[in-house]
C-alpha cells in the first residue's frame, strides 16, 4: 500500500537512484554483448547511451531524447 501513496518527487530520485545503479554495471555488461555479437550492432551507439545516465540528467529525459 506504501508503493501506491510515494509522491511524485520521491518516485523520480527513485528512478533517478535506479539508473545510477545501473549505470555502474549495465556499461560492461553491454560492451560484453558487443564484443560477443556479430558486428552488426553498432558500438559508437552504445557509447552515445552510457555517458547520458552517468551525468546526472533525468533518465527520462535521457529516454525521451533517444526516441
């Protein structure tokens, strides 16, 4: 019931704490997957994703921007 009731501010740090999270491990784990794929995926878009979450902007505007 908590879950339901949380303020709008606090669900974006929420958000926002989460993609810090993922952004210590999900850059290597997506190198990994590149490197182990064909070379059909292209790195230079990778990067282009990671260094967005890592400088502290809005992970939703970091989606937004990407679409």
């Amino acid at each position: 019931h908590e879950v339901g009731t949380i303020p709008g501010t606090n669900t974006s740090s929420l958000v926002n704490h989460n993609a810090y999270m993922a952004s210590s491990s999900a850059p290597q784990i997506a190198y990994a997957q590149l490197d182990q794929q064909s070379s059909e995926y292209s790195p230079p878009e990778a990067r282009l994703v990671v260094p967005v979450f890592q400088k502290g902007d809005d992970p939703i505007d970091a989606i937004n921007h990407m679409m």
